[in-house]
C-alpha cells in the first residue's frame, strides 16, 4: 500500500474531489480525518470509507475558525497517532460575476475559506509533522490559477496565490522534511461545479478541456496520492496540473 501507516487530514472532504481523496487514501493504507462544514455530507463520506474497512475521523466545522485547523491536528495526533499528510481542499462558491458586482464580505467569505484556511491548517500541522520526522502538504488549487476566466476574479486571485503559496512554504520547510505542492484540477463534474450553471449538461457543454468533457473527482484524486506518498519524494514547490489539456491552448 502507498499510503501505509499515513495520517492525514483532508479538508473539503464531504463531497467531489474530497471524498474522492479521502477514499483512495483509506485504500492505499491511510488513517484520514475527514472535515467539512456539511454534516451530511462528511457522514456520507465517512460511510463510504467504513464500507470499505478504511479508518477515519470527522470533523464538522468551519475551515475559516483557526480552532478548526487546531482541533484537525490534535484530532490526527490522538485519534490516529500522528500526521504526516494535509491535504487543504475545502471550497466555497458564488455565481460568475465580475468583481465589481461582489459584495465586500463575500468576498472576505470567500477569502477565509478558499485560501485562508490553507494557512490556518498549514500553521497548526506543520509543527505536528515536524515533530513526526517530515510530511506532504497538498494545496489544491486549480487550472485558473494559471490562467483566468470571465467572472471568477475571487477564484482565480485565491487559486493562483495557492499555487505561489506552496512555493513559499516548500522554501521555509524544506529543512525539516516537509514537502509542499499544489494540485490544480481542471474543470471537475462535481455538485460545486455543476452548480453554476443551469443544468447538468449546460455545464458538461463547458469544459473547454481538449477531451471535450469534464474531469471526474477520481482522475484527480490520484494525484494527491502521488503527492502524498514517498513516489513524489524529490517533489515539492511544484503545481501537478491535472486540467484535461485546458491550458495547453
């Protein structure tokens, strides 16, 4: 197994990319806490990785509260026996709108949550997996953080900071055996995604990848099993970009 005798945390994980990472995670050997702000959603995925034996805990909280990133790592450090991995993959979402027609506290909303919850949980596990001989960071940000689309300034500015962020963090970390990378998804058929538009297929005609359709939440999540176990050891400050070809046009 990959991934055996691996503790990670995984944020987002209630649905789409999340629980698919959480899930491959469990079946390459690793003990996941799984934390989403959806209650219903986190139990989903934490059924789905009991059906199939994994070990898991679940967090139901708001990524933006720093208490959140500091109960995740003592939840992995007590529940599990340490950390080793963090994988920051919570969202949230608003209509394609310019920036001028965003209110100022969504867009503070959408800050907290979609960039600044990576530094709170960097913060609090880096420490623990320090003290734990080393570990992966996985950022996910995206293909837009490499190139832009009308209407997704908010998305576009976090995402790209994402990817600059787990430079910066590769730099200072390095020393203490800690890796830092980002993985950038493509356009992803998941609920978030589909959300923006007005039907399922309205946002399957909107992929603009070279395949000419969307990606599935399990052509990414074995990206951030590459990233998180020793076959990407000699990686780190890097952006493993899974996009279906959006950006080579």
């Amino acid at each position: 197994m990959r991934l055996k005798n691996k503790k990670a945390i995984v944020t987002g994980a209630g649905g789409g990319i999340g629980r698919a990472i959480c899930l491959d995670f469990v079946k390459e050997g690793a003990g996941v806490v799984c934390v989403d702000i959806d209650d219903k959603s986190l139990n989903e995925t934490a059924k789905e990785i009991a059906d199939i034996g994994g070990t898991a805990c679940t967090l139901n909280a708001d990524v933006a509260e720093e208490q959140t990133s500091i109960e995740a790592a003592k939840l992995s450090v007590d529940k599990l026996g340490g950390l080793n991995v963090l994988v920051s993959n919570a969202i949230t979402d608003i209509p394609y709108v310019p920036l001028t027609e965003i209110d100022a506290d969504d867009w503070r909303r959408l800050m907290d949550v979609n960039f600044n919850s990576s530094f709170l949980f960097c913060k609090h596990a880096i420490p623990e997996m320090h003290s734990n001989g080393g570990g992966s960071i996985i950022l996910v940000a995206s293909q837009l953080g490499r190139v832009a689309r009308p209407g997704r300034p908010w998305y576009c500015g976090a995402k790209g900071g994402l990817i600059n962020m787990a430079r910066a963090i590769a730099l200072d970390h390095a020393k203490q055996g800690i890796r830092c990378n980002a993985l950038s998804p493509g356009p992803i058929e998941t609920g978030r995604y589909v959300s923006n538009f007005d039907s399922v297929e309205h946002a399957r005609e909107n992929n603009f990848t070279l395949f000419e359709r969307l990606g599935r939440p399990d052509e990414i999540s074995p990206g951030a099993v590459f990233l998180a176990s020793d076959e990407s050891s000699f990686m780190t400050g890097s952006d493993l970009l899974i996009d279906g070809g959006f950006t080579a046009v």
